[in-house]
C-alpha cells in the first residue's frame, strides 16, 4: 500500500507532462500567427500583382499611379 501512495504522490507532482503541452500550445499558436499572416501577405501581393498587370495592359488607366482593383 504505501508503493502505492508513493506512486500516486510522485505521479502528482511529475510536471514533465505539463511543460510538454505547454510547449505544444506554444507552437501551435505560432503556427497559427504564421498561417494567418501568410494568407494576408499572399493575398495583398495577389492584388498587387493584378494590379501591375492591367496597368500593363492599359497603360493609360495607371498615368496617377496603380488602379486598386482589390
């Protein structure tokens, strides 16, 4: 009975187990920050770039700068 206690005890008080899910919510939020600020970047250099070619497609529409098309 008291291997028992003793087990439980120690068990209790073992922390590896949380620093390990710590450690997992922090990379999956920095994944998340990623993600998400790859997809803004990717769709403002989208517009950009669609924006760049119907300027150079109509070279007149662009005399006051890029169209903003998006």
């Amino acid at each position: 009975m008291t291997n028992l206690k003793l087990a439980v005890k120690n068990f209790w008080h073992d922390e590896e187990g949380a620093t390990a899910i710590e450690y997992g919510l922090l990379a999956a939020l920095i994944a998340v920050v990623i993600i998400v600020g790859a997809s803004l970047l990717g769709n403002n250099l989208n517009c950009l770039f669609k924006n760049i070619a119907a300027c150079l497609g109509n070279p007149s529409s662009c005399k006051a700068g890029l169209p903003t098309a998006c």
